[in-house]
C-alpha cells in the first residue's frame, strides 16, 4: 500500500512537471504576436515606420452607447471585414469623403470579459476603408497588428480582466497615389469585432465610439 502510494506521488510530480516545463512552449504557441506571420499578403510593410501630416479640415463622429454581442469567432474566416474574419455586420459603419492628405481614426469601445460574460478572452477589432463604388473590398488603416497568431487578419484585441476593460486605438491612412496610399474618393469607414482565440466564442461590449479627423 505505502510503494503504490509511493509511486502514485512519484507520478503526480513528474506529470506536473512536464506540464509547467510544456506551458511556455505552449503559450507561445498560441501567442497574438508572431513576427514571421508577416507576408506578401500585408498592405503596409509591418517592420516600416510610417506618417502622415497635415492640417485638420474635417472632423466626423459615430457612437453606439448600448450594449452589443457578437457570436462570431476570429478563427473563422466567413465573416466580415478584411480577411472576413470578424462579424459580417460592423459594429460602427459610417461615409466619409476623403481628399488627399490624411485621414486619422481613434477607436474606443468598453469591452466584457469571459469571466463575467462567458464570452471569448480577447476580442479583436478592425477599422477599415471600403470604396462605396464596389471596386474594392475592405482595406485596414495603419495601426492593427497585421498577423494575430500567424494568420493574416490586421487587428488590434484586448483581454479584459473581471468584469469589463475599455480599449482605444489610434490608427491613420494616407490619401493619394502612393504605393499605400488609397485613392480619393467616397468610403465606407466601417469598425468590425469577434471573439478569440479559436473556439472560444464571440464578444460582448458597449460604449463604441469612432473619431475621424481629415487632415490637407
């Protein structure tokens, strides 16, 4: 009786020190950020700096004070925005005329944590740039993390901790010719959301709120 308890210990510890030995290889595994994700597929070049200045001449708003949920997962790729991996139905969509110069964005938003809300742990948002002609999908302005796991599908996430975290993100795009410029034009400036990591649910949160400065 006391060899088998014996051994029984002896087990139990070495099972539980092969898993504190396994969970950095595992948590990196599973890590947002991972610098070899980036490829050719990147509308801007990641390891660049990039900036854009000028005067304000126009400043837009749009927000959704009440609670919204989301069952879409980032995992999948059927959704919405681009990469189509967050919810087909933005949760912030408005127009704005661009002129060439620079448009800047800054995004908050409350976000639920899975603690209390039994949702996803992160969720994952994109601010995007669709031509209301048709000629091109959803294009991310500067400022998402373009590679969340290895996978190409620009965002910026958060975990919130307890019962709620609010999150805010600046983001910018150059107007005009250049190589990452887009074209003036009408657009469709649209902020899209899902929960993460992969089987983990969708998100819940309130609070939204989209900013838009035009700078000449």
């Amino acid at each position: 009786m006391v060899r088998n308890e014996r051994k029984s210990r002896i087990v139990a510890l070495v099972a539980v020190a092969v898993m504190i030995t396994a969970m950095p290889l595992v948590a990196q595994a599973k890590g947002i950020l991972v610098p070899e994700g980036n490829s050719a597929a990147n509308f801007h070049d990641p390891t660049q700096p990039e900036g854009c200045r000028g005067l304000i001449s126009l400043v837009q708003d749009i927000g959704f004070e009440g609670v919204k949920t989301t069952a879409h997962n980032f995992s999948s790729a059927t959704g919405g925005g681009e990469s189509k991996r967050f919810d087909k139905t933005p949760v912030l969509s408005t127009k704005v005329e661009l002129r060439e110069g620079c448009l800047n964005a800054h995004f908050s938003a409350v976000t639920g944590s899975a603690q209390m809300y039994g949702t996803s742990p992160i969720t994952f948002y994109q601010v995007t740039l669709t031509p209301t002609d048709g000629s091109s999908g959803p294009r991310h302005m500067y400022g998402h993390y373009e590679t969340p796991y290895g996978i190409y599908g620009p965002a910026v996430f958060i975990e919130a901790e307890g019962d709620v975290d609010e999150i805010g993100a600046n983001f910018f795009q150059r107007i005009g010719d250049g190589p990452t410029d887009v074209k003036p034009g009408i657009y469709y400036v649209d902020v899209w959301w899902a929960g993460g990591p992969a089987g983990a649910g969708g998100a819940i949160g309130a609070a939204f709120v989209l900013k838009l400065y035009q700078q000449e």
